[in-house]
C-alpha cells in the first residue's frame, strides 16, 4: 500500500473546539472504558520498547509484562494489578495520541490542535516510561542492598554514606504533591542527585539517566494503604527494590 505523504494545506476555520476535544479525548475515552483497560492484548514478554515506526506510521509501543511482580513484601498483588491496569492505559494514551499527531502532521497541519497534542505526549509518554522503570526496579524477594556493591559505593562517594542518600530520598519522597522521586546520574559530570518530579513530566535534570524511581502518587499505594500512609508505603517499596537492576543502570 502507498502512503500519501502530501502535506495537505490547512482548512481554515477547521480548528473547531469539538474536533479538539475529539482528538484530545481520545486517550482519555480508552482508558475509560473499562473493557480496554482489562483487555489490553497481552503483550510478549519484555517488549523493549516501540518497534521501528512503520513507514509513514507512528511508533507504536507495547504493554510490557510484570506478571513477575506478584508476591511482593507488603504490596499487595491487588494494588500491584490495579497499577499495572494504570501503567496500560498510559501506553495506550501514548499511542492514540501518536497516532493523532502523525494523521496532523501527514496533513500538513501544524495548528493549536496539533501543538496541544504535542504537550500532551509529554505527560502520557513520562506516565508510560516511568511507570516501567519503577516496576523494573521492583522484584519480589529482592536481596538487600550490598553494602560493598557499585550503587551504594557510588551514593556513599556524594552523600557519604548510604544512610544519608537514604533519609535525602525518602524526605523528598514525602513532599507533599503528586510524582516520583528519582535517584539519578549526569552522564557529563558522574554526579548523582535525588529528584522530586511532579506529575510525570516537570521537574527531570536534562540529561539525567534514572537509577531508582519510586512512584509516590497515592494510586500505588491507595489500594491496600490509607491516604495518610505514603511513609509506609515508603518503607514497603524500598524493602522491594531490586538493587542489581539499579545497579544495571549505573
Ligand atoms: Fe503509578
């Protein structure tokens, strides 16, 4: 099949609120419906990560498998299931929308539609991504963290020692708000940093690759914990951490 690639000129006057909406609600209208977000296809094992983008089509990401994450400590199987059931709506968002910004670029229109279709990307993507280094960096009875291992030399060369690294986290972790916190490292100068980023997708250090990311919204906790208990869900998830898969990404 050929795929016209004309870019097609603007309509004017097309840019209608109910269109915006239409495309705008997309994402939102998947994952609302509830057949969707317990009929997410299951994927193959370990979907990396989007297949090369077909020609003329956009990348189109896969559910990865956490199947794996039950029989956590503390975390129920339940909560685990029902953020899984939100980590799958975040990819299937991110692919409405890809789709919807491919089918306005391919028609040459680069209006408010398409520019708000943009900024919404950048939240459903870092909800999509996040979402799977946090369950990557969870694994059910995992090993303490080795004291004399590369990750917690590496905290104890900047915080000295690791502690200190620890109550830094979990102090930013309990800030009040919604988002994640991120014990990350600059590629350009070695550092590591513990950062709050709220939402999904404001407040990351440019260029900052993640070792360890917690979740603190309170959907990954609300479902066995009480609102006012992220300091124990805290402590739950930290007992969690699969310390060789932070140390992978060192
Ligand atoms: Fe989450």
């Amino acid at each position: 099949m050929t795929i016209d690639h004309t870019p097609r000129p603007l309509d004017a006057g097309a840019i209608e609120r109910r269109e915006f909406l239409a495309l705008c609600g997309r994402g939102a209208a998947a994952v609302a419906g509830a057949g969707l977000v317990g009929g997410c296809a299951a994927p193959p094992a370990r979907a990396e990560d989007a297949p090369a983008a077909p020609p003329g089509g956009p990348p189109r990401y896969q559910a990865r498998d956490y199947g794996a994450l039950r029989g956590l400590r503390a975390i129920t199987d339940e909560q685990v299931e029902v953020h899984l059931d939100l980590y799958r709506g975040y990819v299937r968002r991110t692919n409405a929308l890809l789709e919807d910004v491919w089918a306005l670029r391919g028609a040459g229109r680069f209006d408010a539609t398409y520019q708000e279709l943009q900024r919404r990307l950048g939240w459903e993507w870092d909800g999509m991504r996040l979402h799977e280094l946090y369950f990557d960096n969870l694994a059910p009875e995992a090993a303490p963290l080795a004291p004399d291992g590369r990750f917690a030399k590496a905290v104890a060369d900047v915080w000295g020692s690791v502690d200190a690294w620890r109550a830094e986290l979990l102090a930013t972790a309990r800030m009040p708000g919604v988002g994640w916190v991120i014990c990350a490292r600059d590629p350009a100068s070695g550092n590591l940093w513990n950062a709050w980023v709220e939402d999904h997708e404001k407040g990351h250090w440019a260029g900052g690759a993640p070792l360890l990311v917690l979740d603190v919204w309170e959907h990954a906790f609300s479902v066995y914990r009480k609102p006012t208990e992220r300091a124990k869900y805290l402590d739950d998830v930290m007992a969690n951490v699969d310390w060789a898969a932070v140390e992978r990404r060192l």
